[in-house]
C-alpha cells in the first residue's frame, strides 16, 4: 500500500513539473512574439463548376456529409502591438459532398450496365447524375492575420493541400446517351456507373480566408472559407467537359494556449 501511494505521489509531481515547464515555454514563446493554437470542426460545402454550365438543368439534392478539420497553428506576431502577424499551420480535413442532379447533353464516360446496350460508353448525356465525392487532405494554410481587436482576429492567404484519399464517382440513369456528340446515334440508358477517382489532381491550392472570435480566455470560434483555384481534375482530363473547383467553408471551435 505504502508504495502505492509512493508512486501515485511521484506521479503527482512529475505532472506538476512538467505542467510547469510547459507554462514555462509558452511564457517564453509568447515573449518572443509567438502563439499557439489548435483548431476542430467541420466543411461544408462542394466540388463545383464555376459557373454551373447550362448542361446542368436542376440540383435534384445536395448532401454534404460529415466532413472533419483538425488543425494546429503557429502565430508569430510582428509588430508590438501584436496586430499584425504571419500564421502557417497543417490540417487534416475531408472535403466532399453527394449530389443529384438533372442535365441536358452533359459529356459523359461511364458503363452502362442496364438499357439498351451494356459497357462503355462516351457522348452526350441527357438524363439524372448521382455523384459521390469522399477527398481526404494535408493541407498548410499560410496566412498573414490582423487583430481587430482583443476578441477579433480576421485571416487571409494561399493554402497547399494534398490529397492522400480521393473518391469521385456516381451513376447516370434514366436517360439516354448520343453516343459521339449531341447528333449522334440515341442509346437509351437505365444505369451506367462512372469513377474517376484515380483521376484527381495529387496537389492542389487555393484562398483561405476567415475570422475567429475568441469567447473566453482560451476557446473561440472560427469560420473559413476555402477556394480552389486549381481544378480538382488536371488539364489533360476530358472526361468531364468542364473544370470543377473545391470551395468550402471551415467552421468549429478553437483553443489557444
């Protein structure tokens, strides 16, 4: 029993100390101008074409999932008054969406597995499209930020993201495909599949803007909005006829030490 409680105290200890040089360090750090923080919550959003092209007659449904962010932070402040300051951090996050949507001579890959003829298949589609897009990123965000004010800090700069999963795919049905071109021979569909998710750009950049609140000494709650300006398929992909961009908003709650 007595050793028991021995270590249960050595253990005490060993925290208290280590608690102290961690207050020590930040203590440190922030005299040199640096600040600490860490970041969770969810995107919202999609893999959209800007603008949404005449081929896509109506969005039957928009499903975004449950998308995760998981962030940490480096501040360094340059000026005194720490108003101005330069942030780099890494996030982990999922990017990614379902839809339905109706469409009109909307160029199409796919393999048709129902109607009237089975296999591959390319031309023009006019019918309903399903889409399941499930990205996974390491992304560095690195920003220059502005304290508003003592509760207010408002962000802006380019973002690096590499895609380490990549999902994009979905089904036509309903519909019918002029194979070649919009005069072409007229198939009559009932489901075909597509996948291209083998396709999707490796490396990928963009915007990333937003603001935090801080609620109380240590928590605050952020928001930030994502814009890619690469397309998430590269140059030489054809199998969709327009480029498709990545725009998010980040939302969730913070802490900073």
């Amino acid at each position: 029993m007595k050793n028991v409680l021995l270590l249960i105290l050595l253990c005490a200890s060993l925290g208290v100390y280590a608690d102290g040089r961690e207050k020590t360090a930040l203590k440190k750090s922030y005299f040199y101008g640096l600040e600490y923080r860490i970041k969770g919550g969810f995107n919202f959003g999609g893999t959209s074409p800007l603008p949404l092209p005449a081929e896509i007659r109506k969005i039957e449904g928009f499903r975004p999932g449950l998308q995760i962010a998981i962030e940490g932070n480096v501040i360094k402040w340059i000026d005194t008054q720490k108003k101005w300051g330069t942030l780099i951090g890494i996030r982990l996050e999922s990017k990614g969406m379902k839809t339905d949507a109706k469409v009109k001579n909307y160029y199409m890959v796919m393999d048709a597995t129902e109607g009237d003829q089975t296999g591959h298949m390319e031309g023009n589609w006019t019918g309903y499209v399903k889409t399941d897009v499930k990205n996974s990123f390491l992304t560095i965000p690195i920003q220059v930020i502005h304290k508003l004010s003592p509760r207010w800090d408002i962000k802006f700069g380019p973002y690096l993201s590499y895609l380490t999963d990549g999902e994009f795919s979905g089904s036509a049905y309903d519909g019918y495909l002029r194979e070649g071109n919009p005069t072409g021979t007229k198939v009559n569909v009932t489901e075909a599949t597509y996948d291209f998710s083998s396709d999707l750009r490796k490396f990928q950049w963009g915007i990333d803007v937003g603001g935090e609140w801080r609620a109380y000494r240590h928590l605050s709650i952020y928001a930030d909005l994502t814009w890619g300006l690469n397309a998430a398929f590269p140059k030489d992909f054809k199998s969709i006829s327009f480029k498709m961009y990545n725009i998010y908003l980040n939302f969730g709650f913070g802490y900073v030490f």
